[in-house]
C-alpha cells in the first residue's frame, strides 16, 4: 500500500506544481480563436454555431448566455474579460482586432492569418 499512495501523491504533487497553471499557450490560442469567431459572427450575422466550432464550445462550456437573441457580443465581452484576467490583455488589442475586421473583411473566407499568435505578440487578421 505504501508504494500506491506514493505513486498517486506524487502525482497529485505533479499537477499542483508551480510549472503547471490554467492560462498557458493553448488556453491563450484557444481564447483568441473564440474572440475572432465571436467578431465574425457579430459582424456577419452568423447564426449557425455549426460554422464556429471553438465559439460553441466556448459557449456550451462556460455557459455564456446568449444577448439580444445574436450570437456573438456575450461571448466576445467574456472572452474579454477572461484574458484581461489571466494574461493582461488591453482594451487597445481586442478594439484593434474589432476595426481591423470590420474595416478589412466583407466575408468569413476573407480572415486568415499569416503565422501563430502568442501571447507576447498582437498579429491582426491579414484581409
């Protein structure tokens, strides 16, 4: 027995170590595929959830309620205020990324991005 409880607390250690943490890389890349799925869907009037598969999961996880019977500002207000949480995102990135889609793309095909975002990096959609 002594050699199980071993194993699993060391395990539970593991996972509760300072190197493991909720907002790393794919949480990040996560949340910004959400946030442009949730700007197309506003701007172009989406309604088939079918076509953002990242913003339903998003959704039907999180619970996040829909507003105005559209989809796409509540998802876009928390995952605002996700990243604003765990990585200190500013209002400047998330309005850029706004006017740059509105302002470039007229349809969803047309976003598309040149290379990886991370989170030291703000790369806007190339139209």
């Amino acid at each position: 027995m002594g050699i199980f409880s071993k194993l699993f607390g060391r395990k539970d250690a593991e996972s509760n170590a300072p190197g493991w943490r909720v907002g790393g890389t794919e949480d990040f890349m996560t949340l910004i595929r959400v946030y442009y799925q949730a700007v197309m869907a506003t701007n172009f009037g989406l309604h088939d959830l079918r076509m953002l598969p990242d913003l339903r999961v998003f959704k039907q996880t999180l619970k996040v309620p829909t507003v105005n019977n559209r989809i796409g500002p509540g998802e876009k207000k928390k995952c605002r205020t996700m990243m604003n949480e765990l990585y200190g995102m500013p209002e400047s990135f998330f309005d850029e990324i706004d006017s740059s889609v509105k302002r470039n793309c007229r349809k969803v095909n047309d976003v598309q991005f040149s290379r990886t975002i991370t989170p030291n990096e703000h790369l806007l959609p190339t139209c």
